[in-house]
C-alpha cells in the first residue's frame, strides 16, 4: 500500500510529514526538491510538496487576434522564471507512480484547493484528483493536522469550479485588454510600451484616481476657532467650532479680551470600552500598518511564515470568531511557558470567553497563536506575532473604562468648552498597551460657579482640507467595503499597482499621470473595464458556484462576452487610445534631457528583462544608456556632463548614467591611496570602474572590502569621532 500526500509548500511538507510520524525520513529527489518518507503496518506513506501554483493558463493559439481558447499548462511552458517549477512536477509524477491513495493536503481555501487539485490531476494522472481525500486543517500543529488525516473530507469540487472560474476570468480580462491597450499604442505611435488592465486592478486604480481628481478639485475655504487660554492649561474652543464668517468670528473675538470665565457645567463621564475582536486578515493588515508601518503585503508575508511555522493559523481568512473546538484554554497554558506571555494570562478573568466579530468564513477561525512558542523569528515576523499573541490574549480581559471630563466656560456671553480624557481602569488596554496609545490626561480641580482668569483670547484662521490620500491599508478596506477582490489577492493587486509605477508614495497614494490618464481614457472609450459593478457581479456570480445557482462554465462565457465588448471599444477608438496612453507614458518616463534635443526615457527591454535609457528621437537619436539591476535615478544631475545621477550596488555607490564619463584610471597609474581598510587594516585604493569611482581594499581578493566614495567619508567621520572619544576618555 503506497499514499502519497501532496502539500502547497515544502515547510508544510515537513510540518505534516513530521505530524503523521515519528520514523519519518527526509530524502532528495533532487538538488532543490525534498520530500519526506515512513513505513508503518505495511503502509508506504510519501509526502511530496508543490511550491505554490504549478499549473497556469495560456491561450492554445497564441496567434489569434484575442485569447479565449486557454487551457492548463506547466508555469515552465508558460514563464522563463518559472523552470524551477519543473523539478516539483517531476517530483511528483515520479514519487506518485503506482500509488493507491492520494491526499490532498494544500491549504483549505480556493487557492489551496486549486493548486492542489492540479497537482493529482495533471502531474499524478491516472484521475488521482477524482480518488483524492481532502485533509482540512487551520494550522500546522501537531494536533490539528492529525486530526485533519484521522477525519478526511471530500475535495470541495465548488471550490475546484470557483478556483477556475476565477482565474479564467482574469485571464480573459487582463491578457485581453492589456494586449489591445498596448497594440493601440504600437499602431497609433509606432511604439511598444509595457501596459496593464485588469478585473479588479483597474477598478482599483479608478478608485484612487477618483479620490486624487477630488483633492485636486478641492478649493480650500477659510475659517475661524476662537480659543480661550485658561488656569490649569485650559484651552478652551468656542462652541460654534468652525466659523466661516470673519466678521462673526472678529465680533466673538473683541467681544471676549479682558473677560474672565466663569464654569456653567463640569460633567465627568464613564465609558466602557469593549476589548478588541480577533483579527482576520484585512484587519491584520490595517493594524499593523497603523502600529508598524508595514505595508499590507508585507504584513501578509510575515503572517504567512508564521502560519508554515506552526506559530499561528492560516492567515487568509475573513473571520473574527474564535469557536471553542479550537481548544483556547490550551492555547492561553501553552502560552504561559513564555514568562512575558504569562504575567498576562495569569491576570485574565477565571472564565475564559473572547469578544468576537461578526464576520465568518467557513473555511477558517480568526487568526490566533497555536501555543507552539517560536524559537528563531526575523525582526517583521517578531513584531507580526507578537501582536497576534497580545490581540488574541485581549480578547479574554476585561472591558476597559475611560472617563471624559467635560465642562463648558461662559465668557462676555459667549459659550466655550474644554474636554480631557483618562483611562479609570485598563482592563484589556493591560495586554495591548504596547500598541495603543493610553489617554492619560490630568483633570483640573474646578466646579461649576468657579471664576476663571482669562490669559489669552486665541483666533486662528485656518482653512478646510481635501479629503485624505488613501494608503495601502486604508485601500485594502475600502475594496473589502466594495467587494472587489479577495482577501488574499487584495495586497497583491495593490503592489502591481506600483510596479507598473501608475501609483507612487509610501504614507500616503498618489497617482501618476499615466495611471491618471489610462483611467480618464478607459472611462472615455469603454466604461466597463472600470466598473465596480461588473467585477462585483462576477464575484456573485463565482460565489454562487458553491449553492449550484450557476456554473463555471456559465460564469466564464458570461466574462468572455463582456471581454469582447470592451475589445470592440478599444478596437474602434485605437487611435485617440494610444495617442493619449503614449503620451502619458512618455511623460511620466523622462528622466532628463539628450544632447540631440530629445527627452531620455526610462525604458524596459524585453530581452533583456531589464531596464535601460533612450532618447524619446529614436530612431534619429540612438544614445542608450544600461542601467545596473536594481539602480534608482537620482534626481542630481551629473557636474561633468549634466545627464542623471544613479544609485546602485551594496554598499551604494552612486554614479553618472553615462558610463565613459569622468576620469579614468590608467592601468600604468598607481591607484591612489584613500584610506585603512576597517576589515583587514591594509591601504584602501580608489579604483574606477563600470559605474564610476569607487573604494576598494589593496587586499582582494583575499579582502573584498569596498565603498563608495561617500561611504569612505562617513567611515573617516565615524573613525575621527571615535578617537577623540578615546583621547577625552585618557
């Protein structure tokens, strides 16, 4: 008897390998690929792992005018940086040969299904997906992924369909229309630019273009806040708050100098303040990027290497519940062998039950700690668990209590009040004051009747501000808000987003012209493109698979006729299209000026996979310039010959774009002497090469020490300071 296991990534592979035996081996199938391996009762049992998708879409007849005749194929047939895919398929083709039971043990959602399921049926064969059982599990402890293998269910064959249908649909939609924007571009400017489209990154895009439209629309208007600065640093505001009128707000200003304040009112307030809900993952995403800074991509990354870690559960899940088969008591005694962890727990009311959310998914719990403590974390993954681990143990703690002091000023007849804050009792804000600022506001000793000295009468003109940027985290929400995208493809529509440079900014989202203007020309000559409400249907509509209301094949012709009709769109207006959309893109990609008059444009080569300078004359002017992989253009320019600066290399050394300007080194030259080198203590030489000068050690190659220029004087400035430290200390 021979079972093969088929994973979504390697560590899970040794998670369950190492779950379901204690006399499991680790083998080589290859120089990359590891599998795992036990005997038990005359049983075989081989756990083999994919790495993430194996199988993509690609159009049969790849010369046809549009691509809706897809099917399945090796992502190596389909990408150049997709061979190490190979070795996984081969893997498993060969481990699996004349094997009598197949489990399916991916992660249980539609991506995980997915996968999976392509993996039986193309790299097992012989319909292993139909003799497949499914393992079911929310994280990769000991405890649950046994369970899941003692209580196999059925291959969720809807979500199989959903899966597919989903990806046919953004096949259609983004290889489609990306294609026919840039072969508007090619026809009407003679020109091959890198362009992208698609079902939900272009309503995303359009979403944010609205809201940059809105803020450069937005004319400021003026207005007043009277202020009145009292005893006990009161600084208290005018009841009318914002006065637009300047002659009102000059009359309560002259009407109040000289006055005192007497107290009308003084209340104090108690509210109660329920602890936090669990955390799924767009809220993951947004706390973390309020605490942290981190982007949403970024936060899902950390999460997701906590989860193949065993540390946490599955992270891409929509709930905020915690149900009690989850065994919480056991999490929270786990828990406490960590002492920073126990003097939180240990301080929990005696019956454990946690605030929940009202958001669900079927297929996992909220995120939570599994108990298992971590034993070596990167700094991201730390700060990602830990607050996982404090918002979970919040959850248990009591409400917290916070007191508003509220009290209203009377001066020269005009009303103004004051409010300050302060927590009364922490309750869960104990657990989670590392991430939450406490209010803890001082109350003045006053009671209504009490007479105030006036300091100062405050009138400050301001004026109104357009609505705020979104950032990536504010963005995840309002397409959550919108149902556009899932949960675990939100983060990554937003960085395609940035690396096809439509937007730019960290804090705060801005649009670039180009991103602008696809959106303005889209909307001009085919509106549905940036419909919400058509990639909102069809989430309604793959959603429906799993009731059986409809099926895949209806939902994929459905997007193959709306496909079409935005094509005929583009097809008709291909002039204005590409005449608009180029112009755009030239804009956005000057970099600086040529010689010959032109503009120098950054652009991408699909050769070389890489990015390169040309002037925007070609092909009158053929002045190119190579850009080093990774290099940033600098917005100096260059003292010798004027063109850009770049940066490039680790360490950074900076360097002109053109690589034959300034001075060479001769070969017969000694190279001048510049410095120590701090590894090996022999003479650092200035030496000059393809990106300009640099520092390097007399030493290599049994030294490879090097610098930039800039580096060596802050190295020189760090030494000199270090010394004097040394002579101040003698």
């Amino acid at each position: 008897m021979h079972e093969v296991i088929i994973s979504e990534k390697p560590k899970s592979a040794e998670k369950i390998a190492k779950a379901l035996s204690s006399k499991v081996k680790k083998k080589k199938y290859s120089r990359r690929v590891s599998y795992w391996e036990f005997e038990e009762n005359g049983k075989k049992t081989t756990v083999v792992s994919a790495v993430g998708h194996l199988y993509g879409l690609d159009c049969l007849d790849k010369y046809s005018k549009f691509r809706f005749n897809v099917d399945w194929f090796p992502l190596y047939d389909i990408s150049k940086n997709s061979g190490y895919v190979r070795e996984y398929i081969n893997a498993i083709k060969k481990l699996s040969k004349g094997a009598d039971k197949f489990v399916h043990a991916c992660d249980y959602d539609i991506e995980g299904t997915l996968i999976g399921y392509h993996a039986l049926k193309y790299a097992c064969g012989n319909n292993a997906e139909v003799k497949a059982t499914r393992m079911k599990f929310s994280t990769l402890t000991k405890t649950d992924i046994k369970n899941a293998y003692d209580n196999m269910i059925d291959i969720d064959i809807h979500q199989v369909d959903s899966g597919i249908a989903r990806h046919v649909l953004d096949y259609y939609f983004g290889i489609n229309i990306s294609s026919a924007l840039m072969n508007a571009v090619r026809r009407s400017k003679g020109r091959r630019i890198s362009l992208s489209a698609g079902r939900v990154q272009t309503p995303a895009l359009s979403i944010l273009v609205d809201r940059e439209k809105e803020i450069k629309s937005f004319v400021p208007e003026p207005y007043w806040l009277i202020k009145a600065q009292s005893d006990y640093d009161i600084i208290a505001d005018h009841t009318e708050g914002k006065i637009f009128d300047k002659d009102h707000a000059e009359s309560i200003f002259k009407n109040c100098q000289g006055a005192d304040a007497t107290v009308t009112e003084v209340k104090i307030n108690e509210t109660i303040r329920k602890p936090p809900i669990p955390f799924n993952l767009s809220g993951l995403q947004a706390e973390a990027h309020t605490v942290f800074g981190f982007s949403p991509k970024r936060t899902q990354v950390a999460a997701q290497n906590l989860y193949t870690g065993g540390y946490t559960s599955y992270p891409r899940t929509s709930s905020q519940k915690l149900p009690e088969s989850l065994n919480l008591k056991n999490i929270l005694l786990s828990l406490s062998k960590d002492p920073e962890f126990k003097k939180h727990i240990s301080a929990l009311p005696a019956k454990l039950k946690p605030r929940e959310g009202k958001k669900e998914d079927a297929a996992h719990p909220a995120i939570h700690p599994t108990g298992v403590l971590p034993s070596k974390l990167d700094s991201d993954e730390q700060k990602i668990y830990e607050l996982i681990v404090y918002r979970f143990i919040s959850c248990f703690a009591e409400d917290s209590k916070l007191e508003t002091f509220k009290s209203n000023l009377n001066v020269s007849d005009e009303e103004f009040e004051f409010k300050r804050k302060r927590v009364s009792y922490m309750g869960w804000l104990e657990h989670y004051k590392k991430f939450r600022k406490i209010e803890e506001d001082e109350f003045p000793p006053i009671k209504k009747g009490d007479l105030l000295k006036i300091h100062e009468i405050l009138s400050e003109e301001k004026e109104t501000k357009p609505p705020a940027r979104y950032n990536e985290a504010s963005l995840i929400k309002e397409l959550e808000k919108r149902e556009l995208g899932t949960k675990a493809t939100r983060a990554d529509i937003i960085a395609k987003l940035y690396d096809r440079k439509y937007i730019t900014g960290k804090k705060k989202i801005e649009v670039n012209k180009l991103g602008e203007d696809i959106i303005d020309t889209l909307k001009e000559y085919c509106n549905n493109i940036t419909s919400e409400k058509l990639t909102r249907d069809f989430e309604h509509e793959i959603e429906s698979i799993s009731t059986d209301d409809l099926t895949k094949e209806q939902i994929i012709a459905n997007g193959e006729k709306e496909v079409r009709v935005i094509l005929e769109d583009i097809e008709k207006n291909e002039a204005a299209i590409g005449s608009k959309i180029f112009g755009s893109y030239e804009e956005t990609s000057i970099v600086g000026d040529c010689v010959c008059g032109g503009k120098l444009l950054k652009k991408y080569s699909p050769k070389t996979k890489g990015n390169f300078i040309g002037c925007s004359n070609f092909p009158n002017c053929r002045n190119i310039y190579s850009l080093p992989k990774g290099a940033r253009i600098l917005k100096k320019t260059c003292p010798t010959c004027g063109l850009p600066m770049i940066s490039f290399g680790k360490p950074v050394q900076h360097a002109c774009l053109d690589t034959n300007c300034g001075k060479k080194v001769s070969r017969r030259q000694a190279p001048e002497v510049v410095g120590e080198c701090p590894e090996c203590g022999r003479d650092l030489l200035k030496r000059s090469g393809r990106y300009g000068e640099f520092v390097g050690c007399s030493g290599f190659p049994s030294c490879r020490f090097t610098c930039s220029m800039d580096d060596l004087k802050n190295l020189d400035n760090k030494n000199n300071s270090s010394k004097n430290n040394d002579s101040d200390k003698e």
